[in-house]
C-alpha cells in the first residue's frame, strides 16, 4: 500500500537530500530544496528515518528552477539543477556547519568564505564515461545501470565534442569498460584514456584511425595491467597565474594519462589562491605537501618557502610533478614516491607547515605521525565533509585547534565540495 503524506522541506542535508519531517521522523527527499511543498511518498523505513520522493510539489520553493540537462534525475551526476544557483553556497556552507558540529563536536566554528563558481555549467575539464552493451554515459543514481548521454551540460564544450566523435565512430561498441576524457581549455585539445576489456590488432588500428581523424586529440592511452599504452601524446599542458598584483607569473603544467587533476580550472586557481593565504606566503619555511599529485599546491608553495617536499604513491604523477619543478625553474622542490604513511615513518626533518590533501577517507591514517612532526601550522584540504569533520576533532584531541575555514564550489550543480581549513 503506498503511503502518501503531505509535507514542507525544510533544510537540505548532505548528499543533497531535502529534509522533511513528519510525524517527529526525519525523511530524506532527492531532487528537492527548502520551501518546496507537497506530497511525498514514503519508499523506505529505516529505525531513525525514511527516504521518500514528491509526487506531486503543490507550492514550489522560491529557489527552484528548470533543470537544463536532459538527462537530470536519472543521471547520477548532479544533484542540484533543480536550484537556483545563486544558493548553492549557503547550502553547502550549512552542510558543512552541521557535519562539523554533528561528526566533529566543534562547538566554535569559524567564519566559513564561500568562493562561488564563476561557471555554473560548462566547467568540467574532465569527466569519466562508462561503456557497456553499446551504451555510453554515467552511471543512475545508486545502481549501475547506465544512463546513455550524448552530451553533458557541466561539461566544457570540448569535452562535448569529444563525446560526439565518440558517438560517430561508434567506439561504444569496442570492449571498453570506462573512457576518460581530459581536455586543455588552454591548449583547446583533449587525450582518452581507454580501459579495455580486451585489447588486439584490430582495436589498435581503429584506435591509431580515429586519432589522425580527430585532431582536437592530443592523444590516447590504454590502461594495461603491464602499464599504459601510448598512442599519440597523451600530455596536456596548462598554466597558472600565480602572484599578487605587478609580481605575476604563469606557472606552467604538464598532466599524464592517470595523473589526477582538478575538474574546475577556475577553481582550482581560488583553492591554490587560498592555500596560499593560510600559509601566509610560508616565507622561510620548511613545507611536507602530502598527496602532493603533479605539485599542483606543491610548486606555488614551492615560491615563497625556503624548501617543500612533495609526497606522493602515483610514480607518474611523481614524474609530472619532476618535470613541472624543472619547467619553470623552481630548485627548492623534492618530490619523494611512495605511500604518505611510509614515507613520513622515515622522515625525521621537521616542518613548518603541512599541507594534506588525503583522497575522501581522510587522514585518520596518518594522523599520529603528523602531530609527531609537530608543524606550527597544518592546512587540510577536502572534499568529503564527513571525514574531515571527524578528522578535526582528532587534530584537537591533540592539541590543534581550527583557525580558519574556506568553502570552494568546485562542483557546481552537485552537493560536492571543496574545503580548506587552517589549524594551528
């Protein structure tokens, strides 16, 4: 029997759920914001709360509006086209007030900036496909069903036109699991990164045709079990204006096939900007970037500190990270390879500032032996509220206390965040 109650949504909770209650219980609503008004279907009965779903808003909030993707709703991309943009920074900045008070017991939080996206779509430079059965596209909510795409509204346009000559060659039909798409809006070129099924003669050659018919392509690497298989040059390049005023300079940036980056250039330069400015500029310091990627926050710190060592398990990110240290001249860098928890148990110098940027499980980890190197100054970068709250309670269990706090919205139409916290 379908139950069927009506209800007002009251506040937005993490992952974008709407929260509604009724009867005293919590019920998470999907696709829904504040102020929407009308019937919810109760779908599932957990102990503490329900999951439900509107079938029929009767007084939409204020601050919903027409989605413009086809594909939202089934997709399970983004959470948020059905919000008015312009209040998605103080969503987020709630969510992460309550997951910080709620999983972090922090009773004094501090002042939370906002640094909203200058694109609220076309911005990803990157984006992961999933191929199966002759479709293409992303995953649906909470299965692994595929949803087929054609084309995706956060994307940037190159990425689009990738997706389109994918379509056209029909190479959703070869045995390839998932295609990865990077693009340099700087370069106006993209490379693939292929994770085949199988690999013969045949895809070979249909991957060396569709390379030199497609020129907007740098590149396109296979994923191997022995490495990565090169066609082309799968390197893109990038730059980052870095500095303050008259003292600008670009730093200049090569990505492999593999290698992590930041999906919102734009974005990235905010969150980069920020770091800097909890660092103070690091003059004359000693800096350890833990999961330091390619040095994307390695190099700029590396141009105000006396010295930064960059630590990092991906051998070819390490590599990227080398060669951009090389590239634009900066000496005082030491990139070291290998797990952060390894590396730190034999290091015994001991720095001024850390600057962690973990995957979204955190730092619990690595904790210990970060507090045992005793930094002055700790800048925790995260994009996983509910990890980074439990970890800042660890950090004041043991003497560390939050000082400063950054929310970047790096992923527009989604309830993802970037955060960037200052503990000293």
């Amino acid at each position: 029997m379908v139950k069927e109650v009506y209800a007002r949504i009251e506040s937005v909770a993490f992952k974008g759920y709407g929260v509604a209650r009724i009867h005293g219980k919590v019920v998470f609503i999907p696709y829904s914001v504040t102020g929407d008004r009308g019937w919810i279907e109760i779908l599932e009965e957990k102990k503490n709360y329900s999951v439900g779903r509107f079938v029929q808003i009767v007084e939409p909030s204020p601050w919903r509006v027409n989605a413009p993707c086809p594909y939202f709703g089934s997709c399970g991309g983004c959470q948020w086209q059905h919000i008015d943009y312009s209040i998605h920074g103080e969503l987020k900045k709630e969510i992460l007030k309550e997951s910080l008070k709620r999983l972090g017991s922090l009773k004094e939080i501090p002042l939370i900036s906002v640094a909203p996206s200058p694109q609220s779509y076309d911005y990803r430079i990157r984006v992961q496909l999933k191929v199966k059965g002759k479709s293409m596209g992303y995953y649906q909510e909470g299965s692994h069903r595929i949803v087929k795409i054609d084309h995706c509204p956060i994307s940037h346009p190159l990425v689009n036109q990738i997706i389109q000559n994918l379509w056209e060659e029909s190479v959703p039909s070869l045995p390839i699991e998932e295609i990865e798409i990077n693009v340099s809006p700087m370069e106006g070129r993209g490379a693939l990164l292929f994770h085949p099924l199988s690999f013969d003669q045949r895809m070979e050659d249909f991957l060396k045709h569709f390379l030199q018919s497609h020129p907007i392509l740098r590149g396109i690497a296979i994923a191997r079990k022995d490495g990565l298989r090169l066609f082309g040059d799968p390197h893109l390049n990038f730059t980052i204006p870095w500095g303050q005023k008259e003292k600008t300079r670009n730093l200049k940036f090569r990505i492999s096939s593999g290698s992590f980056s930041q999906v919102n250039p734009e974005q990235n330069q905010r969150l980069i900007q920020t770091v800097l400015q909890f660092s103070e500029e690091n003059k004359g310091e000693s800096v350890f970037d833990l999961y330091a990627g390619i040095g994307n926050l390695t190099l700029p710190l590396a141009l105000g500190a006396k010295e930064v060592f960059g630590i990092e398990e991906s051998k070819m990110a390490v590599r990227d990270g080398r060669f951009n240290a090389e590239r634009n001249g900066i000496k005082n860098v030491r990139f070291i390879q290998g797990k952060v928890k390894d590396v730190l148990k034999n290091l015994t110098r001991k720095p001024d500032l850390i600057v962690l940027d973990p995957p979204r499980t955190g730092c619990k980890t690595i904790l210990d032996q970060v507090v045992r190197l005793k930094p002055h100054k700790i800048i925790y970068v995260s994009c996983e509220p509910t990890t980074l709250s439990r970890d800042l309670r660890l950090f004041w269990d043991r003497g560390y206390s939050l000082q400063r706090l950054s929310l970047i919205d790096m992923f527009p139409q989604t309830y993802h965040m970037e955060i960037i916290g200052l503990l000293q």
